[in-house]
C-alpha cells in the first residue's frame, strides 16, 4: 500500500469515529471533520475559538456531490467551477444535510470541489463533504504551511495528516463568490 493510501485510511479512521483532523488541501492547510457530524463540527468550533454565527466551508470531490448539500445548482455555475483553474469557493443558497453550524444563519454553505489529489481521494472514499477551515485560532493569522501551525491546534485535533510536513507550497486561500439562483455570481473575496 502506498503512503497516501495509508494516511487515508487512518484520517478515515478518525472521521468515522467523529474526529476532528488537520489536514493538507489544494489551498492551505485546514482543521475538518464531518460536515454532518455535530460533535465533530462544535469540536472544531471549540479548538478555533470561533463564535458559532461564523460558518465553516466544505470540500467535495465533485459537482454530484455538491447536490447532496444544496437544493438546487444553476447549470451556469456548474460551467464556471469546470472552466476554473485555481481553487474557487461557491457560497451556495439553500443548504441541505448538514450540521448546525456549517452553513450560515441566511443557510447559504461555502463549498469548494478539491484539486489536491489526498483531498479529492479522502472525499472520496468517505462519501461525505469534510468541513475545511483555516489551521489557527481565529482571529490569528492563517498558516500556509505545515511548521507555521501552532503545536496547540496540533494536539487539539485527532488525527494530523502525515503528508507534506516539509514542504512549503506558496498556496493561499481560495476565490470566494456567491451563486445566485439565476446563474448570476458576485465576488466575495479574490
């Protein structure tokens, strides 16, 4: 078995027993869970010190799965994300099937569809979104690599993926827009 594989296996270990991990993603490195874990998801609350109005995104491997959390996509939306090169978060309207606490108040979700290979297979092979949210205490700066996480979001969290530890990737945090229903989009961050 190869080494992705393996720390597959073992970070689905950890999400099917409602545990909390951190992980490398297409963008920077996140704190996740099962997005339709409550436990799990006010873990992650708790380990961010984060106030429970702010909402948490969501990975996915693919536009089908998308719709197991939204009511309805337009298809021009669907082309955008295709057409896409770098990392794009879409805030969706009208959330489905999710813990309390991932999708907004207004039940808008942010959910991005991941290139990173680990992501895409991990999502895969679990079924299920996995909540993505930055790797530091909010309000503190969001860490682009590995060593700049801070030792108490490393232990606070049940697993830590093994992957990528000594690399430093110039990635950042992904495009935000927000779809509207008639396949209109406005940016929220660039």
């Amino acid at each position: 078995m190869d080494v992705m594989q393996e720390e597959i296996e073992k970070t689905l270990k950890a999400l099917r027993a409602g545990g909390t991990i951190l992980y490398p993603t297409d963008t920077i490195w996140g704190i996740g869970c099962d997005a339709t874990n409550q436990k799990a998801v006010d873990r992650i609350y708790q380990i961010k010190r984060r106030i429970e109005d702010k909402s948490l995104l969501v990975l996915v491997d693919s536009h089908e799965r998308i719709l197991q959390y939204v009511e309805k996509v337009n298809p021009l939306i669907f082309d955008l994300v295709s057409n896409y090169d770098k990392p794009l978060t879409v805030i969706y309207e009208n959330a489905k099937n999710v813990a309390k606490g991932v999708a907004a108040q207004d039940n808008t979700i942010g959910i991005r569809i991941v290139q990173d290979e680990f992501c895409r297979e991990l999502i895969r092979q679990f079924g299920k979104a996995i909540v993505s949210t930055s790797a530091n205490i909010s309000g503190s700066p969001a860490a682009l690599w590995f060593q700049q996480i801070s030792p108490e979001i490393k232990k606070s969290v049940d697993y830590v993926v093994n992957l990528h530890h000594h690399e430093i990737r110039k990635m950042k945090p992904s495009r935000i827009i927000k779809a509207k229903s008639n396949g209109d989009f406005e940016i929220i961050r660039d």
